[in-house]
C-alpha cells in the first residue's frame, strides 16, 4: 500500500511539474495565425527578396507556423521613399528602408553613410546593427527596428571618366543617399533625386550624367546599358532598417514576438545582408566583362584628394548630433571588430 501511494505522490508531482511548464511557457496552440506583410522596393532578382524570405521562414519554424509572411518586391505596396512611413502607418507589417531617402530625417545613422569608411557589408552589416540599436529607439521611435545593415561598398559609374574631385563639378549627379548628395553639393555638382528603380530612366534622358551605386545593381537595373566608366574604389555605402510596425509587433503574443527578437540581431543582419553583399561584390567582374565598359583604380595621389574634398562631410555630419565623436568612434570600433573598417 505505502508503495502505491509512492507510486501516485510521483505520478502527481510529476504531472504538476508538467503543468507548471505548460503554464510557464506560451502556448503554440494559443497563438493566433499571423500573416505579415513584408514590402521592398527592389526587383523580385534582387538577392535581398530571398533572403528575407528565408528569415521569415525560420520564424515561422520557430512559432510552429503561426508567424507567416508575404513578400511583396518592386514597390508594389508603396515607393521606396516612403517605406519607413508605410512601416509606421501599418500600409506594411515590415518594410526596408533606407534612411538616406530623407535627408536630415535620420542624422545618426547616416554615419554608416559616410565615404571611406567600411571595406565589405559582411562584417560591416553585423557592426552596424550592433552599434545603432542603441539609437534605434530615439531615432526611429515611430516603428520597432528589427535591424540596421548595409550594402557592399558603391562607387561612381558615369557616362564621363571621373578620376578627381574637380570632375563633379557641373556634374548632374543621382546620389545614392543623403551624405553623397551633400558630397556632390560640396564639389560643386547637381543632385538629381530619384530612387534605385527609377535611376536608369534619369541616366537614359540625361537628365543625370553619373550615379553613385553598389556594383552588381548596375547590372540588375539595367544601368550598365547607359553607363560606361566606373571608378574602381569603396566609395560608399548605404545604410538600412529592416523595419517593423510597432502596433503590429504589439499584438503578438509573447512567443511569437520573441521568435521576432530571435530574428533581429546582428547575426541576422549580417545573414540577410550576405548574400546581397556577395552579388554586388561580383558586379565588378560582371562590368569588366561588359564590351564597352572602363572599370579602373585610382593612383594613391589621386585617392588622397578624393578623401580630402570628403573630410568636410564628417564636421557636417557631426554638427546635427549630440556627441557626435564619441557615436563616430563606437561605430568604428564595432566595424573594427567585425572587420570592417577602411584602416
């Protein structure tokens, strides 16, 4: 008798200690379905697409299914100027961003947009995320940042060869963010504003000469076909949020928001931003092949002017942010250590 009753104290306290982690975990069975609307403005080729893609899968995997999204490229939900606003607004559940669209909107995280200073998106990706979460929630209160990265080093790439500075002036010059706008201004050339999709149409008009743009996008977006010289240097890159409605995230249960926060790292920043930073680093060789194309390096004279008529553009930017230096300095030292600082 007294090991039968043993036998039900240990069948009880084990069914409790069940119940006790049942209760202490969130419930699968419980969570409603979500479907999230993912939105870009890059073609449905775009290495991008399917690397958020697969980051939604992985979340899906994470809360047994009840997290799904669906991608919707090409600006089908909205322009890409106004991505962070349909991220705000809920026109999309998450949306990529890129800060630079809107100067003056973003002044910390256009440090990343800075001229000379990552080598590769890679590592650079991972620095960026893990530097700029401490100011993602200043900055960009209106949305839940899920993560910042960056695209592999861009360039010029013109209808003219550019070899100094002194060769943008009278320029008419589409930017590829707000920073090389100012750069632009500042050598005396023309800023012609229009988006990534939209750039081929102003080079083909002429109603822009040159453009600055990562390498492999030349090639997807059809801009090699009106652009033939292209400067052989990691000119620049641009910044980007992986960006969230907050009313959206809000609503999750505590399970699925926390696959969410699973999946907003600087690993997966890094991860997303990977395979893009490879294709863009293959345009090089891709625009060599190209007839009728002229990829060449500077000579170490010319660099140095090039960084000369850029140093301008660091006081510039340090002048919109408090404690300009030491955010500066914690960027380099977070590329630094992934890697990724231009030395």
């Amino acid at each position: 008798m007294g090991h039968h009753r043993d036998r039900i104290g240990r069948a009880v306290m084990a069914a409790t200690a069940v119940l006790g982690l049942l209760a202490a975990q969130p419930s699968r069975a419980q969570d409603k379905t979500v479907i999230l609307k993912m939105s870009t403005w890059v073609p449905p080729a775009h290495p991008l697409n399917p690397s958020l893609i697969a980051w939604a899968a992985d979340i899906e995997k994470e809360t047994g299914g009840t997290v799904k999204a669906t991608l919707f490229p090409s600006e089908q939900l909205g322009k890409a100027f106004d991505h962070y606003d349909m991220a705000r607004d809920g026109i999309a559940d998450l949306a990529f961003v890129n800060p630079g669209y809107q100067p003056g909107r973003f002044p910390i995280i256009a440090a990343g947009e800075l001229p000379f200073l990552l080598t590769n998106a890679k590592g650079g990706s991972a620095a960026m995320d893990e530097w700029y979460q401490k100011y993602a929630a200043r900055e960009m209160k209106d949305v839940h940042v899920c993560f910042a990265f960056v695209n592999d080093p861009g360039t010029w790439h013109s209808r003219h060869k550019i070899v100094l500075p002194t060769d943008i002036k009278g320029d008419k010059v589409r930017p590829g963010n707000a920073t090389v706008g100012a750069f632009v201004t500042l050598l005396g050339g023309t800023n012609v504003q229009a988006s990534a999709p939209e750039a081929r149409e102003a080079l083909a008009r002429g109603v822009a000469n040159t453009i600055s743009f990562p390498w492999g996008s030349i090639v997807l977006f059809g801009i090699d076909k009106v652009v033939k010289y292209h400067v052989d240097v990691p000119l620049f890159s641009t910044t980007f949020v992986w960006a969230m409605n907050k009313d959206k995230y809000e609503s999750l249960s505590a399970g699925q928001r926390k696959a969410i926060d699973d999946h907003c790292t600087p690993e997966w920043a890094e991860r997303v931003a990977s395979p893009w930073a490879d294709f863009e680093h293959a345009g090089i060789a891709k625009l060599q092949a190209e007839p009728g194309h002229d990829v060449y390096k500077l000579t170490p004279d010319q660099l140095a002017a090039w960084r000369k008529a850029a140093a301008p553009l660091t006081a510039k930017w340090a002048s919109r942010v408090k404690n300009a230096d030491a955010v500066l300095q914690e960027l380099k030292d977070a590329l630094k250590r992934h890697d990724a600082l231009v030395e």
